[in-house]
C-alpha cells in the first residue's frame, strides 16, 4: 500500500470528531424525517384557500372508513377529491427522484451527478414536446385511444428510449464503461435540447403554453388515476433500490475493487439504470421536469449520515418526499389563487443549497 496516500487519507483530529458527532446523530436523523414527513402531510393537506384543521383532516379520513361521523362535506371533497391525491403524488416523486439521484450519484461516483444526466429527463421532456406540435397519426391515434394520459405515456416511453439508447452506446467490448455513460449521456442532452428547441420553433402560441407549463413542472393536473398510474413504478424503485445498498458501497472503492470483492457491475449498473428511469420517467410523465431534487436532497443527508448508502438512500427518499410536498403548498399558496410551477420554488430553493453546499466543501477541502 502507498504509505503517501495512507498518510493523505488518515482523519485529522477535527474530521474524527466530526465523525463522532455523527454517529451521534445519526440514530435520531432517519426517526426524525419520518416525523417530519408526517407533520408535512398533515400540514400540506390542510393549507390553501379553504384551511382543514388537522381534527377536520382525521374526522374525513375516519369517515372514509366506513364509520358515521358528522363532517363539513365541502372541506372532505376537497381534501379527498383534490388535495390528498395531490400531496400523495408529491411524496411519489419526491422519494423517487431524490432516490434516483442518491444511486446514480453513487453509480458514477460522483456526487454532482443526477437522473437528468444520462438523459432521462430530457428525453421524457423531448417525447412529450414532440406530441405536443407534431400531429403524426401515431400520436392522435394513442390520443383517441388513451385520452388525457396518451401525453404522459409518450413521455415516459421517451425516458425509457433515452436511457436503454445510453445503457447501449456505454456498452464497450461486452462491458459497461462508466465513463462512456457519462458522455453518451451528456451528448443526449444537448441532442435532446436541440430537437426541443427546433419542435418550440415550430409551436404554435397555443403549444408554447403548454410547453412552458411542461417544461417547469406542476401537479396540478394530481387525481388518484394519476397517482395509481405511477405508484407500481415508484414503489419497485423504492423497493429496489435500497437493496443496491451494499454494492453501492463497494462500488465507491473503484470498479476494479468492488469486482474483486464480488459485486456484480454488469448487474448493479443495469438495476440502478432500469429502477432510476421508473421513478424519474413516471415523474415527468405526469408532472413535468422537476430540477434539484435528485442532486441537493442526497447531499443534505450524506451531512448527516455520512456515505453509508443504507441511510443515504433511505434517508434520500424521505427527504426528497418531504421538501417536494412542502414546495408544492407554497407553489399553490403564495400567490394564490394563481398557481406557481413547481419547477421554479425547487430551483429557487436548490440553486443557493447547492451553492452553500460546494462553498462549504471547498473551505473544508482548504482547511
């Protein structure tokens, strides 16, 4: 072993307490986000333009049971028709995006990695553009056959398209080249962006809008249909992909390590691939693009507990849940009774977190 880079990776005093502070906090952190995901819940569904107590809230949902209780029908249509599925659909994506983003970043080994960088979300974004302007049979016949949901479908067989073309390409002499993923999938993007920008060239005024409204994100079209249809996809990644925990973990040593150690790549870098483009594509399909959620959420959560990917991942999920469900109540109150895309309030709110978090990384790296 080089007795140079021992030396360089030795703790300093001040990283090994650190490292005791967390293991302080570490057993309260994952407790402490499922309380707050709970009190964001019953919060989210409460707030906006008629307000639900939260003794309302438990009386319509005891209701809904079955049992005989006395409740104000206007707040239990709204809250049963409108908000729960709404705040049910911002839990789904997330924990699905925010959980994505975790194990990608942990695939390439890079924490400023994201689901959008091997161009899932642009090429869901790309599909979806492209049925809004073009009017090719194909497009009219699945919007005559599936309705309102024929756009949501496309997008999401967009997402897939992208991410099997760059699962593809990567493929070098019969191996996965983390490298070549990367910059196959930078490439996608910027191809992605310029097929959506020739395709909102030739939108009409009527199609810019829909466009735009696509392109910033929104769930405002929530119904519980909407939150069946994604919640098979959502819940298998959520399922799964916490049990790449362990070769994710190795996986951070080098591929060379992580193979000798018995870790299957060819497999780990399929199953991150496959489970990220389920949660990422069932997101944009019904709610747009959504930034920041999948690169800031894990960030956050490796300050707390550290590169364990068994928390990280977990706690990714529940943190994702929770900053997406409060964005989208201030999306729909702050400038009600207009509504806000939701794209916006998670750049606003991610841009200057991730910021904080690159200066609060290079002070340390100086010190």
């Amino acid at each position: 072993m080089d007795t140079t880079a021992t030396i360089r990776s030795s703790p300093t005093t001040h990283q090994a307490s650190k490292s005791v502070i967390k293991t302080v906090i570490n057993p309260w952190l994952m407790p402490a986000l499922v309380v707050t995901l709970l009190v964001t819940l019953i919060v989210s569904v409460g707030v906006g333009a008629l307000y639900v107590t939260p003794y309302e809230i438990g009386l319509i949902i005891v209701k809904s049971f079955g049992y005989s209780v006395e409740v104000d029908s206007t707040k239990e249509a709204i809250l049963l028709a409108i908000r729960l599925p709404r705040v049910c659909l911002a839990v789904l994506i997330g924990a699905g995006l925010a959980i994505s983003g975790a194990a990608i970043q942990g695939l390439f080994r890079n924490p400023l990695a994201d689901p959008g960088l091997i161009g899932i979300s642009s090429g869901a974004s790309l599909a979806a553009v492209m049925m809004i302007v073009l009017e090719v049979k194909l497009f009219q016949t699945m919007t005559g056959v599936l309705g309102m949901y024929a756009l949501s479908v496309v997008a999401f067989a967009g997402a897939c398209a992208t991410a099997f073309l760059v699962y593809r390409i990567a493929r070098v002499a019969g191996k996965d080249v983390i490298t070549t993923m990367l910059l196959t999938g930078i490439a996608i993007n910027a191809l992605s962006g310029a097929l959506t920008g020739i395709m909102t060239y030739l939108a009409t005024d009527e199609q810019l809008r829909n466009i735009t409204f696509w392109s910033l994100g929104s769930l405002g079209g929530a119904s519980w249909t909407s939150v069946l249809a994604i919640l098979p996809f959502t819940a298998v990644a959520l399922v799964c992909i916490p049990r790449l925990a362990k070769s994710l973990n190795l996986l951070a040593l080098g591929e060379s390590q992580a193979s000798m150690l018995g870790v299957n790549l060819k497999s780990i870098k399929r199953q991150v691939i496959i489970f990220s483009t389920m949660a990422v594509g069932t997101s944009v399909a019904v709610a747009g693009i959504i930034g920041f959620v999948g690169l800031v959420i894990p960030h956050l959560i490796r300050m707390g507990v550290g590169s364990d990917h068994r928390r990280v991942l977990t706690g990714s999920a529940l943190g994702g849940a929770i900053v997406l469900t409060l964005a989208d109540s201030l999306a729909r109150t702050l400038v009600a009774p207009a509504e806000l895309p939701i794209g916006i309030l998670t750049a606003l709110i991610g841009t200057p977190v991730f910021l904080w978090i690159l200066f609060r990384e290079r002070r340390r790296t100086i010190a």
